[in-house]
C-alpha cells in the first residue's frame, strides 16, 4: 500500500449556492478531491501568468506580428 499524501486541512467560505453545486457536481464524499483538482489547475494557471509576465518583462511583450504568426501556424479543428 503507498504512503498516503500529506495534507492540511482548510477551512473556507463560500456562497451557498456555489456549495450545493459543488455537492450535486462532487458528491458528498469527493469534495475534498474536487477542490483539490480544481485548485491545483488554478495554480497552474496562475504560475503560467506569473511566466508570462516575466517573459514579457525580459524580452518584451508579444507583437500583433508575433500572434499572428502563432495563430496560422495553430491547428484549427
């Protein structure tokens, strides 16, 4: 059996009706997994942000030539 995660338990507050779809959406017993998932991916975001800035911050923001470029070469479906 592997060794179980550490954690830390939070308490947090949110809205009422936020709560219930989350409960409907999770289920009782998976909350805690749900938030979880939902944070990790948040902070993924936020940490891709945090590179973004930096790399505009270093070598400047990116030119509407630069984003189009980009865009033609992204697959479309």
């Amino acid at each position: 059996m592997s060794e179980p995660a550490h954690t830390d338990k939070l308490s947090v507050t949110i809205p009422s009706d936020v709560a219930a779809e989350l409960r409907s959406r999770a289920g009782r017993g998976n909350v805690s997994a749900y938030v979880t998932d939902a944070l990790i991916r948040q902070l993924e975001h936020d940490r891709l942000g945090d590179l973004l800035s930096e790399l505009a911050e270093t070598h400047g923001p990116v030119t509407e030539e630069e984003l189009a470029r980009a865009r033609a070469e992204w697959p479309h479906p």
